[in-house]
C-alpha cells in the first residue's frame, strides 16, 4: 500500500506540492531551489495572485501553525486574514498557549 502524500508550500514562488512524507528528507522546491515547508495533508493552498492569503498563510506558518488531519476534531482554526491572525497571536500570548496548538479554541468573537 502507498503512503498518503501530504502538502509542502515554497512561499517566494506561492506554490503548494503533494508529496509522500519523509520525516528525513528536505524537499526542495523545483522552481527556486529553497527548501519546501511541511504544511499538512489539511492544507488547501490559495490561488497564486491572491497576495493577501499568501502573506496570510506565511505568518501562521512563522508562527508555528500547521494544517495536519486529525481523526474526530478536523483541523481545528483557522484564520483566513491578517486581522484573525493579530487576534489569535493576542489570545494565545494572554492564554499561554502557542499561536500554533491545533486543538485551541478559536478566540471569543471569531466564530
């Protein structure tokens, strides 16, 4: 049986690549030669023009977040924007909890 591919993203070129998950390998992007981030197999990357997702999606990965499968809570929030982003880096320095915990509870007023 195969394994299941999961994503790696390259933010300068704003590209997203399936492929099997290799705890020792570094995957490096075919475009740039930098090395690829491991996202998830969670994640769904936004279109390439959309500028806004993408620097979205840098800082939650700066930050430590990460778009892994979980078997029964899915894959927990999500901000969409650099507000949601602001507000959670806030809710998780005033909680204690890293801005990365998947299972965290979304901050109050960002249903």
């Amino acid at each position: 049986m195969a394994h299941a591919k999961t994503s790696y993203v390259c933010l300068p070129c704003r590209a997203a690549y399936k492929q099997p998950y290799d705890r020792d390998r570094q995957r490096i992007c075919p475009r740039c030669a930098q090395p690829l981030i491991h996202v998830g197999s969670a994640f769904a990357a936004p279109r390439r023009r959309d500028t806004a997702a993408w620097r979205t999606l840098a800082v939650l990965l700066h930050a430590g977040v990460r778009f892994h499968k979980s078997c029964c809570g899915g894959p927990g929030y999500r901000p969409r924007s650099l507000g949601e982003v602001r507000e959670r880096m806030t809710y998780a320095r005033r909680s204690g909890e890293t801005p990365g915990r998947e299972s965290a509870a979304a901050p109050p007023g960002s249903a």
